[in-house]
C-alpha cells in the first residue's frame, strides 16, 4: 500500500479496503493453531499452587 498520510480519513479507508480486496488470498494453515503452545500435564490441570 502506498504512502497514506496525505489522504483524509475516509480516503484512507477507501484505500485500505481495495489493498485488502486485491491481496493475494492466504494459503491454508500447515499446521493447527496453537500447536506450538506448551501442553500441560494430566496431573497439573485441576490443581492450584496453592
């Protein structure tokens, strides 16, 4: 997207939107969300510090 900050506001918005209509659409996912996240232990899920 070009420079925008000489447009007013709804020209910004205008220009944002075709930017967004006109990109290239996003492949699918590889891999599940969240996949890299830390998994908890069975034991640790219902039991508080203290």
């Amino acid at each position: 997207m070009a420079n925008t900050k000489a447009l007013s506001h709804e020209e910004r918005k205008t220009a944002k939107r075709t930017a967004r209509k006109n990109a290239a659409p996003k492949a699918a996912r590889t891999e599940p969300r969240g996949s890299n996240k830390k998994k908890l232990k069975s034991l640790s899920k219902g039991q508080s510090k203290r």
